[in-house]
C-alpha cells in the first residue's frame, strides 16, 4: 500500500486458503481485484492448498467438477455435490493437526461455520474464506471481482484496463507472471509494474523442521494475531 498518493492494484486468481505471499500482496494493494472470469486450471490452487501434518505436508483438496466441462471460467467451477463430506474431512484434518495450538480457538470457529456452509461455487468458497481471513489478520482493502468490471479479453491488455478503472498506477504483480507480463505495455499506460520477490518468513511451528509455502492458516493457528506481521515483514 503506497503512502505517496499513488494507487496500487493487485489482481489474482482467487485460491483456496492460499499462501502467505498472497495476503502480503493483498497488504500491499489499496485495490485487490480476484480475477474469477479467467480459465480454469485444474492443476492450480483454486481448490487446494497444503496444512503440516507430524508425518509433513498434507493436501486439502475441495472436489470440484470439470471433466466434461469445457474451458470453464473459475467462477463457472462447481463444487463435486456427490462428495458433500469434503469440509467435514477438511476441518477434521486441520482439528487434528492444530488443536493443541495456542490460537486453534482465534480461528477455528470462523472457518468451520464458513466450510460447514452449503456452497455450490469454488470461487464464492474461496472468496468467502479470503474475506474471512484478512478480517482476523487485520487487512482492510477495497476488493472487487474482474467480472463484476466488465473489462476486455487479453493478458495484458486486460490489466492494464483493470488498473485503469480502478485510476491505480502502480500494479504489484505475483512474480511468475513475469513470464507474460510486458512492462513496457503498463508504462505506455502510465504503470508501473513491480513483481513480487517474497522472502517467506520462517515462524514457530509444530512437528519437526520448518516447512514453508502451506496455507496461511498455518502460520495462523501458531502465531494468532501477530500473524500478519510475520507475514509482511512487520512493513508498515
């Protein structure tokens, strides 16, 4: 979040409890902006993510349906409804695995009444948690959804529009988007683009050796409220 009157943007795809890098870009926005009208990968994060485990990482996955479906657009995805005991497997694992944490109770009932919710979207799902998750990290930012925006096909194109509407002129980027991303396109526009380098921060945590990369909601249970200060760095 920039202190020199300029506005800056973030755009990603929304994720399923996502990592710590994703809320240190969302710290970093004054508009964040799920991009929920793009392709859907299944191979991604949209319906997954990773808790730690005494025998390491575990997968959480949320069963979604997409064989059959085409090219889907994420906020096209529906959940699987022939497998409705994911959440409760979800929360069992996580109960499991973090209970005896000093913060299990600070977050805990938060995300069991929202996984224990009907949901038929995995968009709406993750959108919902994310919400939820930057409220007991202290995060307020102005969020939208791309599709809510109206904006134009094209990688690039699109964020430039995106950031345009939003009057920001200065876009954070995820660093792998690098790959696609043509800076000199956004300075054209009057943005600047800036690409994340994210030093992931190591903090106290259960079972053995220091595991990086899981969910947030890691860090979370073992460091409570201070969580997104870990997180940023203690930036300011």
């Amino acid at each position: 979040m920039n202190t020199d009157g300029i506005k800056t943007c973030v755009i990603l795809q929304p994720g399923y409890l996502p990592w710590l890098g994703f809320f240190e870009q969302m710290h970093r926005a004054d508009d964040f902006v799920f991009l929920d009208d793009v392709q859907y990968d299944k191979h991604s994060w949209r319906n997954r993510n990773r808790i730690k485990g005494p025998d390491g990482p575990q997968w959480l996955t949320v069963p979604v349906l997409v064989s059959g479906q085409g090219k889907p657009a994420i906020r096209d995805v529906q959940i699987d409804p022939t497998q409705p005991r994911w959440a409760e497997k979800h929360l069992h694992a996580i109960h499991q695995y973090y209970h005896a944490c000093l913060h299990f109770n600070w977050l805990f009932p938060e995300l069991e009444a929202i996984l224990n919710q009907p949901r038929t979207s995995i968009a709406d799902l993750d959108i919902d948690l994310i919400k939820m998750l930057c409220e007991k990290l202290g995060l307020q930012r102005r969020l939208h959804r791309s599709s809510d925006l109206n904006v134009p096909p094209g990688r690039c194109e699109r964020l430039i529009e995106i950031c345009r509407r939003l009057d920001a002129r200065h876009y954070y980027s995820g660093a792998a988007a690098k790959s696609y991303i043509d800076p000199a396109l956004f300075s054209q526009a009057g943005i600047k683009v800036e690409f994340q380098d994210y030093k992931h921060p190591e903090y106290p945590q259960r079972y053995g050796d220091f595991v990086s990369h899981l969910s947030v909601i890691d860090l979370m249970f073992n460091c409570g409220p201070e969580s997104l200060t870990i997180l940023t760095g203690s930036r300011a």
